[in-house]
C-alpha cells in the first residue's frame, strides 16, 4: 500500500538555525500538506501546495516558513530562524485531484519530531 | 467557540463493549467530515469518511446530523486495538485545510 514518507523522523537544532523537513508524498497525489502538533494539543493546519504553489494557509504559516517542491517526489518545509515554540511535530500529508467529489481524504506520514533547544 | 468539540475522554470500556462519540461543529459551511485515530506520537490516520447518508465499515457506523452539527461514531465489540484517541475532522467548503478536534481518547480494557 502506497504511503507518505518522512524524513528525519527526529530533528534536533538550536534556537535561530534553520531546518528543512522532507516528505516523499504518494506518486499520484497532486495536493501535498504540512500540519504541526504541539505535544498534547490537536493537530493543526500550516499550509497546502498544488500545481507548484500554495493554496492555502494558516496564520500559523508567517514568514518564517516557506516549502517546496524541488523535484517530482519531495516536498520541503522550510523553518528559517527556529524558536522554542516551534518545537512540534509536524506532518506532511498528500491527497488526490478529486472531481465532482466533495470528499478529500488526506493522508498522513508518520512524521517528524522537532526539537528546539 | 471551537471550531470542532469533542468530549476529551477518556472513554473506559471492556472489550466487547460497544461505544459511541460525538463531535460538534461550527461552521455551518463544513462539506466534508472525517474520522481518523491517533495512536500515541503516531500519525492521525483515516479511519472512515463520514456522508450525508451515514456509512458502516465493519464495526464502525459513522452518522451525520447537518442541522444539528453533529457527527458521531459508534464502535461495536470493542477489541484491545481500537484503543486510541479518536479525531473528528471537518473541511469547510472551498477549502482543503482540515480542521481537526482535540480527540476522544478510548481505552479497551480486557
């Protein structure tokens, strides 16, 4: 069964530097996501990315964060100056075109733990 | 308010046991609405897609009340392994952001 992939599944870096998480999205997907979970809170929308730019995003998505789709398989996040309370763990899901369908069934990768110390 | 409630839980039931959670939303342009578990530090993962009619996928019923804003789901013979926090999940029309609830969490005991 095809799935998301994420890579490193732990990052830890200090404070200022900047860090690039990796997600390799189901081949067919066309819409790709990344979502952030603060330890013991919900899951929480950043951004989403079609056809070569964002679609959308959240007031959470400043412009600290940027993402990419470099090649045809990855798909980037981009943290420039980290801080404490970006500690999190954050997802990167993908989802197919649907048409005449209202239902957007995303998928998630196991994800990546980020640690600002 | 929030945008998606849950109660927090948690849900203590035997195995075998059948249990039920609901999950209320806001935002009256909600279109789309989903069910995904969450294990501990795992990622959420779909469980079922929830419509208009209602839909069962084995053990699992999933219902939809638009008046109300209410979405539930009903576990049957609750096994050991559907122990997790259960996530109620909306999209809003026009949009592909989903917009999560804070879970239910449920513990099978034998």
């Amino acid at each position: 069964e095809p799935e998301v992939t994420q890579t490193p599944s732990h990052q830890v870096t200090q404070m200022g530097q900047e860090v690039i998480l990796r997600c390799v999205p189901i081949s067919n997907h066309l819409y790709f996501y990344w979502y952030r979970q603060i330890l013991g809170q919900k899951v929480e929308f950043l951004v989403s990315f079609y056809n070569n730019e964002i679609s959308e995003k959240s007031e959470i998505f400043d412009d600290q964060f940027s993402v990419e789709r470099p090649d045809g398989s990855n798909f980037t996040l981009k943290i420039r100056s980290t801080k404490l309370e970006d500690s999190a763990m954050y997802f990167c899901a993908s989802s197919e075109p649907t048409v005449g369908d209202s239902l957007y069934e995303q998928y998630f990768g196991p994800g990546t733990r980020l640690t600002v110390t | 308010r929030k945008e998606v409630e849950q109660d927090p839980g948690p849900f203590n039931v035997p195995e075998g046991a059948t249990v039920a959670f609901n999950c209320t939303y806001s935002n009256s342009a909600s279109q789309s609405f989903f069910w995904y578990r969450q294990d501990c530090r795992k990622e959420p993962k779909l469980l079922m897609s929830v419509y208009s009619s209602g839909n069962e996928d084995g053990r699992f019923t999933a219902q939809l009340n638009r008046a109300s804003q209410y979405i539930s789901l009903l576990i049957r013979d609750s096994k050991l392994s559907d122990s997790a926090t259960y996530l109620c999940v909306v999209i809003t029309t026009g949009r592909r952001a989903l917009t999560f609830g804070s879970g239910t969490r449920l513990q099978v005991q034998p």
